[in-house]
C-alpha cells in the first residue's frame, strides 16, 4: 500500500497542503468547517505524520522571499534596502526574485515557502502567486505573507501601499489650482493595479472641476524613460496641446522633459510635468522634477515588520494598511500658459 503523505491528504480533502499542515501545528487559524473536512480524511485513511518529516517542516529555513517584478526599478530600491534592514536584524536572510512581471515566475519564487526554502512572501504584484479554492478562506490557503504598492482585490489579504486614487487625485488639483486645463495622462500598463487607481484619481479630479475628459490626452505608457518620450510626441502632435502632463512615475516624467527640451519647449513654461514615486534623482534632473512623494522606505519597513510579526506566531488583521504620500513641488511645474 503507497504511503500517503501531506499533499495526498490535500488532495482528498480539496484543501491546500498548508492547511493539513495547520491541522496538525496550528488548529485554531483553521476553520471548523475545514477542520472537520480534513480530520474526517485523515481517519478514513488512516494517516499518522511522520514525527521527523513533521520536524522538517516546522524548522525555520531563516529565509523570506520578496517577490517583485523588477528589481532595477529605481522605486524599489529604497523598499528593498528597508526590508533587508529588518530581516537582517531578525535573523532573516532575503532571496530576491525578480519575476520580470511573469507570472509563471511569481509562482516559481513562491513555491520557495512550499518548498520549505523560505518562511514568508513579500510580493509587491498584484497576482497572488498560488491556485487557491474560492470555497475555503483565502487566509487557509496562505503561507505568512505581505503585499505591498500593488493592490490586491481581497480583503483577506495583509496590505501596505499609498491611496494612488487620493494621491493623483492630489496632483491633479494642485495643476488645477495652477490654471492647468488641458492636463494629460501618462499611465502605466492596464494590467497593474496602481495604475488603474491613478487613473481614477486623474479622472475623478478632473471631473469633480467640472473639466470634461479627454481621451486623447490619456495615453498608456511602460513605466520607462522611452516611452515617455514617446507619448510626449503623440502629445505634441495634437491640435490643442496640454498645458501639463502628469506621468504615472518619475522615469516617464523624465523621458518627457528630455523630448519636450529636445524640440524646443520651455519646461514649466510652456508645457508642465509632473511625475509620481519621488525617486532618488527626481530633485536632481534640470529642471527639478514636481512629483508625488511616496514613503518608500517606510513601505518596506512596514512590510517586513508585518511578516514578521507574523512568523513569530502573532495574529496580524488582513486589510490595507495606507501610508501617508507628499507632494514635492519643485521646478517643473508653473502656472498654465495664456
């Protein structure tokens, strides 16, 4: 007869292995429901863990991954330098997987906990990285684990981000307050969620000042230099030109300046911009770039106290958790040309 092991026990009873796993180390984070489920599988086969594999599992890899999908992105330089601040000082190492936004990747480097090569997840996508059962409580399903910057449609899950509604909202109103009309939107892919809620916020202001929506000055770029420049040509080309551009992040904003320069005009006196995400060098391009501050380091800090509190076996409520965001006005943004 095949010995059975955790996952067969899994399988049986439509459950994750993590879950068998809390049946027998942690009964009290299961469910009744599900509890009863998996303990009427575990009689009928006749299952007894193995003491020393049982063992295995429950030692501590002193790992955490951090799943991000690019880690030469200027914005998660400072989150990164947070977290291994505090997981070093909690005796932590951490394996950095750079998912290149895949998602066949995101599951790979999440597969580290499964594994026992890892403890926790940091992910900052907006994926979750595992398939789970809409008919068992998404907190049963998951090993310890954060999500930071990018939203995760479930209230199930530990969260820690800026409102990206409330902050381009914010941005908005001050090119508003600026005499800015024609203000044009340089977002991020369609598919990422801080995206998505910036765009509310841009349209939300707009509309809230009685200033009707243009689609044609909303354009969908990649989150690097190059394609900032490339809608800024798109911009330019059209009848009526916008007074202000507002990038969905800092390196478009760049991208932006840099062409606009390049074909003559005069930034801010001519043509606006304004960036999001504060990165390091932001107050250092010519001219200094107005931009959404976000508290990047706190983000990362914030995240791994998160985690982990709970890898120490403390309850920590699912939900988001919104850290403050600052507008830095500097050189690139003025009032709106007669």
């Amino acid at each position: 007869m095949a010995i059975l092991g955790i996952k067969d026990i899994a399988a049986l009873a439509n459950v994750s292995p993590a879950t068998v796993s809390r049946v027998f180390s942690a009964p009290d984070m299961v469910s009744k429901k599900t509890l009863n489920k998996v303990k009427k599988v575990i009689d009928e086969v006749g299952y007894r863990p193995n003491r020393m594999g049982a063992s295995l599992r429950t030692r501590k890899s002193g790992n955490i991954v951090a799943i991000i999908p690019d880690i030469t992105n200027p914005v998660n330089a400072g989150i990164i330098r947070a977290i291994e601040q505090g997981a070093q000082s909690a005796g932590y190492s951490v394996l950095l997987g750079d998912t290149q936004g895949l998602e066949e990747r995101e599951q790979h480097y999440a597969d580290l906990v499964s594994h026992g090569q890892a403890d926790g997840i940091l992910l900052f996508c907006s994926r979750i990285p595992f398939k789970t059962d809409p008919n068992v409580p998404l907190m049963e399903q998951l090993p310890p684990m954060v999500n930071g910057n990018e939203r995760i449609d479930s209230d199930q899950v530990v969260q820690v981000a800026v409102d990206n509604v409330a902050a381009a909202k914010a941005a908005i109103n001050y090119l508003i307050s600026l005499g800015h009309k024609r203000i044009a939107a340089i977002t991020g892919p369609d598919d990422i969620a801080s995206s998505n809620e910036r765009l509310e916020g841009y349209q939300l202001a707009l509309k809230e000042a009685g200033i009707e929506l243009d689609s044609a000055l909303q354009l969908e770029g990649d989150y690097v230099v190059q394609s900032g420049m490339d809608c800024a040509s798109q911009l330019l080309l059209l009848p009526q030109r916008p007074t202000a551009i507002f990038c969905f992040n800092d390196d478009m904003a760049i991208g932006v300046m840099k062409f606009l320069q390049k074909q003559g005009f005069v930034v801010p006196d001519d043509i606006s911009v304004m960036g999001f995400d504060d990165i390091n060098y932001a107050k250092f391009v010519t001219p200094s770039l107005t931009t959404v501050h976000q508290p990047l380091q706190e983000i990362g800090s914030t995240c791994i106290e998160l985690l982990l509190k709970q890898l120490k076996g403390q309850v920590v409520e699912p939900g988001r958790r919104y850290l403050p965001f600052e507008l830095k006005l500097r050189d690139s943004t003025g009032k709106a040309p007669n």
